[in-house]
C-alpha cells in the first residue's frame, strides 16, 4: 500500500529549515543523518518502522516534538533526540 501523503493547508514551507532537518533527517542532502536507519531514505520506510510521509504526528509540533525530543515512544523503539532544537 503506498501511503497518501499528508494535507497541511496553510503550512509554508522554510527552504531554510527544510535543509537543515534534511540533513538532520539524513540519506536527502548528505548520507549521515539520524533518521533513515529506521525511517527510510527520503522517509520511504523500509519496513519495522512507520513510514512518516502519512504521519500525523508531523502535523502537530508539539506532538512531533514529544516523539522525537522528548522520548515518549521509547518504549516502542523510537529513540527519542533530545539535542535536536524546535527548528
Ligand atoms: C532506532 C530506530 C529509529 C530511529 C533512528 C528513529 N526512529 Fe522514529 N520511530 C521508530 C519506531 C520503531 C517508531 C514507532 C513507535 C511506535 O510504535 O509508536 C517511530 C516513530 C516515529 C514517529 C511517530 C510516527 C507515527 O505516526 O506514529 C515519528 C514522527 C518519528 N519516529 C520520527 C523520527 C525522526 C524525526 C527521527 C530522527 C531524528 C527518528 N524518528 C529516528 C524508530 C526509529
């Protein structure tokens, strides 16, 4: 099944920004990065862990930020990167 991308009318994107999680995100701009290894290059994930182009985790930052920095799917294998800034 391939996933439907999520809608966010409204929502402009930063090209800025965009590079800098990117690069955070890996595999896109350079080959390091934190999130492939589990979530797929270009977020095309690759089985274990969920695809997050239909996530609609992403569409809230305070629960994208709850997940990603402050850990709350440890318990679930998603790591959590407490380092990572808002931006
Ligand atoms: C060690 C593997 C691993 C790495 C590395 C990893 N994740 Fe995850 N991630 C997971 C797993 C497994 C889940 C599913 C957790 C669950 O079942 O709730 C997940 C869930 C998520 C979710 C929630 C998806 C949803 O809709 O429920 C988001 C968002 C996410 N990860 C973002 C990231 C980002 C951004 C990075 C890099 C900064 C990253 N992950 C790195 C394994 C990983």
């Amino acid at each position: 099944m391939v996933p439907e991308p999520v809608q966010a009318p409204g929502f402009e994107i930063d090209a800025g920004l965009a590079l800098q999680g990117a690069r955070e995100f890996g595999g896109l701009v350079e080959f390091k990065g934190r999130c492939t290894f589990c979530h797929g290059i270009g977020a095309l994930a690759a089985g274990w862990a969920p695809d997050l182009r239909d996530s609609q985790i992403v569409l809230s930052a305070t629960a994208f930020a709850n997940v990603v920095r402050r850990r709350s799917r440890v318990n679930r294998g998603m790591p959590g990167f407490p380092d990572l800034t808002d931006s």
